[in-house]
C-alpha cells in the first residue's frame, strides 16, 4: 500500500545512527517516494546505506548519500532566487496598533517562493527579517532569521502555594532571593553548580558546533540574558470558572523572560550565514534566506534550533527551582511557552509546514500561554481558541511603541523610578530602554485578539529584576 511515511524508528532500525542522517533520509524518502511502499522505502534506504556512493548524483537521495559518506557534495555553492512580484495574503490582527514598517516587512516576507501563510499580531514591530509579532507559514524550508537569535526566548509562570500577601510582606526576603539565584548579561553564570539532563542531551555531541558550545551552555544554565529578560514576583489573579482547577483566588507567582543564552545566539549565527551563503535573495530581503528541510544543513539547523529550545526551558527550570528552593515554597501549577521558534504544523488545508513565530505566542484550541505586558502593566495568563486565521497564534507581549534608542533618549532613570514607585513596583537593574512607557497598552493589544485567545487569569508584577544598562 503506498503513500506511508517512515518513522524514526523505522529508520534507526535500518542501520541508520545520526539524529541528522535519520531525520534527512525520513524528509528525503518520505518527500521523494511519496507513492511506495513503508517496505519499498525501507529498502531504498537499506541500499543507501550500504552503498551511498551509488546514489551521489540522485536528485532526491543525493544530500543524503554525501552525508553518509561525510564528503563534501559536489554542486553548486548557492542557488539564486527572485521575490514573487505581490504578496500572498496574509491576516493583521490590531492593525491601528502595528506601525507601517512593520506592514511593509511582513509583506517583503509574503513574497519569497516558499511563504505560503502568514500573519500580523497586534503586538508586532519591526525587527530583523521577519518582523516581531510576525507568524510564517513555510513549505519544506526554515528561515533561521525567521526563528531569530534567541532561538527559543520563552515565558514561564510558576503559581505558587503563597497567598499574594506573601509578596507585600517578605519584600525585602524576596528581593535578595532574587538578586542571590539569578544572573542576567551576556557573560558569566551563577555562582553555585548547576545540573540538568539537557546538558547530557546526545545532539550536543552531533555537530562540531554544537560540541564547541557545550561548555558555555555548562556555565550558562539557569541565568538569564540582557535588554527585555527579567524574573519577577508578582501577583496572579485567578478568577471564577478558571480551567486550571485552582480556587478563585490571589496566588504569589513567579514570572521568567529569558532565552537560549550564547547557545541560542550562536546556532542562529551560523546557520543564518550558511543560509544566504546558499540561497541568494536580493539584497532587501537577504536575511530572509532559507535552508530546505532535505538539506544536510537544514537538518543540522532544526536539530540545533530544537535543542537550544530545550536548552531555553531547561535554564527556566533552573531558575525556579532555584528560587523556589530557597523559598521553601510548592508549584501549584506552571505555564511556559515559547515565542521565538519554528514548528512543523499541519494547517486547515492539510498539508504540513514549517510555521515559523517571531515574537508570538502558539494559541492552538485549548493550548496555554503567558503574554506579558511591562514593569507596570499586568501580563496575562491565556488559553488558546485555535483562530486559523492567525496560525494558532497571539502577541507575546505588548510591543514596543519606542524603540530602545528612542525610549532611552526620551526618558530619565528618575522618571521610570518616579513611575514604578506610583505603582508599587520595585526594580532591581533594569533600564529606561525597557521603561513602560516604552511599551504598548496590553489592555488595548488584548482587545484586538479576543478571537484567539481566552483570558484565564492576570498576573501583577511587584519586584522585578532585570539586567543594569
């Protein structure tokens, strides 16, 4: 019966040992022999195996067969590629809160060859590539810049067995809990041992890169990085009918904003230079070259994409439990999410892609979420209403209604203070680049995306901490 796909397992069972030799022969075999038997393919990828020299110049099995052999594959350096003349369509969500370059950035991606879908949130800006805010759907092809340089920057909220009271009155105990068990900056670590199982992850040990990267990701775990990256206490307001099955009730939560740390930053590099190395765009839109999946070095990519996410959540865990060991305090219940990443989805036409989000949160039904909103504007907890419309997506935030230069040249370190003392909020690091006013109004941005998420809860912050300028 043909039309099967090869698993993994299939695929390891063949002989195959490499995570990026398995996951580029499922790609190929699967793409490439769509109409053959699970024990045909198995057994085109047997011979593979056993003799890939025979195969170097197949159009489908050829990447693969190089990869086998480690030699280097003989065809051309890069490949040149036009935009499509207009845009393929795509949603805007809150579009009186997006400004124009952000439009104009989205619609300069809707032209490459391999945009099939996109959409626009409410919190979206201009960035790098893709704008942030920015949702793309891809066929067969992942944009390294599409992702961004800190693969896999991520929200997690821990509801804690505390009454908010809490909060108000160990003020002082939870500022030093904070400035003792976290680090922020692009340079060292903390100060104590850390241990995680993701440090003994096999796919550290699959590229010469990422075996390099290993030892820093060692120093690295469980700190944070600089600009927008903060962990805070704060308030979590959860109300009646809630679906967390937790009282309605005021809880003392800890909230974390941080990344991949140099990991992150360093794949995003790399592959993003490999990238428009291979796929030669015009130069407005260079940084928005692709890598294919049947690619050895799209493979690589989403190996090391899919780790650094890993990595992300694992310096998460770090940073509760941490905190929450001193404190000698219980989870109740935990929501984290990613917002700068890459996922194969299969959409409403039934067909999978590379669903790419830069600055926004996964919003597929029944999926949960935390969107933040600044030092001062609360963040909120959501659950996902599965919109088609926006690729199962929402903001990840409120959006920056300045820049960083502009909102440092506009606002005092005397002025933020003055403003978080009015609100009761105490700062430890932190900059006038990333003040609240620099932001956009959550509660307008929420407005706009009533169609793709349902609010389950509120969370205020009150003791923030965040890198110095």
């Amino acid at each position: 019966m043909g039309n099967q796909k090869l698993n993994s397992r299939d695929v390891r069972l063949i002989g195959y040992s490499s995570d990026v030799a398995i996951s580029l022969a499922m790609n190929s075999i699967n793409r490439g022999f769509k109409h053959s038997s699970i024990e045909e393919k198995i057994s085109v990828l047997t011979h593979v195996l056993s003799e890939p020299e025979l195969y170097f110049n197949h159009e489908v099995l050829g990447t693969l067969a190089y990869k086998l052999t480690n030699k280097t594959e003989d065809k051309a350096s890069s490949l040149s590629y036009e935009l499509e003349h207009e845009e393929k369509h795509f949603e805007v969500f809150g579009n009186k809160h997006i400004e124009g370059n952000a439009i104009r950035q989205m619609e300069m991606a809707m032209r490459l060859p391999v945009a099939v879908y996109g959409a626009l949130m409410p919190d979206a800006h201009q960035g790098y590539g893709i704008p942030i805010g920015g949702v793309l759907a891809a066929e067969n092809a992942v944009i390294p810049y599409g992702v961004g340089m800190d693969i896999g920057c991520r929200m997690a909220l821990s509801i804690l067995d505390l009454p908010a009271s809490y909060v108000e009155h160990n003020a002082y105990a939870l500022r030093k809990v904070l400035q003792d068990y976290t680090h922020f900056g692009n340079d060292g670590g903390l100060e104590f041992h850390q241990e995680h199982e993701v440090l003994d992850h096999p796919h550290f040990q699959q590229t010469e890169l990422l075996r390099r990267l290993h030892g820093k990701s060692v120093r690295q775990l469980g700190s944070s990085g600089s600009g927008n990256h903060f962990v805070e206490f704060g308030i979590v307001e959860l109300a009646e009918g809630n679906t967390f099955q937790l009282p309605a009730a005021n809880y003392a939560a800890l909230l974390s904003h941080s990344g991949s740390r140099s990991l992150g930053a360093n794949i995003a590099q790399h592959y993003t230079n490999i990238a428009m190395n291979t796929c030669k765009l015009p130069r407005e839109a260079k940084q928005l070259a692709w890598l294919t999946m049947e690619s050895a070095e799209g493979q690589e990519y989403w190996l090391s994409m899919n780790l650094a996410g890993e990595y992300a959540k694992a310096c998460h865990d770090r940073i509760h439990g941490n905190i929450c060991r001193a404190l000698g305090a219980e989870v109740l219940r935990v929501v984290e999410n990613h917002h700068n990443f890459a996922w194969k989805e299969t959409l409403s036409d039934g067909k999978e892609y590379i669903v790419h989000r830069k600055g926004a949160t996964p919003a597929a039904k029944e999926v949960y979420g935390i969107i933040p909103g600044s030092m001062t504007a609360p963040g909120f907890i959501v659950r996902g209403l599965g919109n088609e419309l926006s690729l199962n997506s929402a903001a990840h935030g409120a959006g920056r209604k300045m820049s960083r230069l502009k909102a440092k040249e506009s606002t005092t370190v005397s002025a933020m203070k003055k403003l978080l003392q009015s609100e009761k909020v105490t700062l430890i690091g932190g900059s006038p680049e990333e003040a609240p006013m620099a932001y956009k109004d959550i509660e307008a941005v929420m407005k706009s995306q009533g169609t793709l998420v349902a609010t389950e809860g509120k969370f205020h912050p009150k003791i923030v901490r965040m890198a110095k300028d």
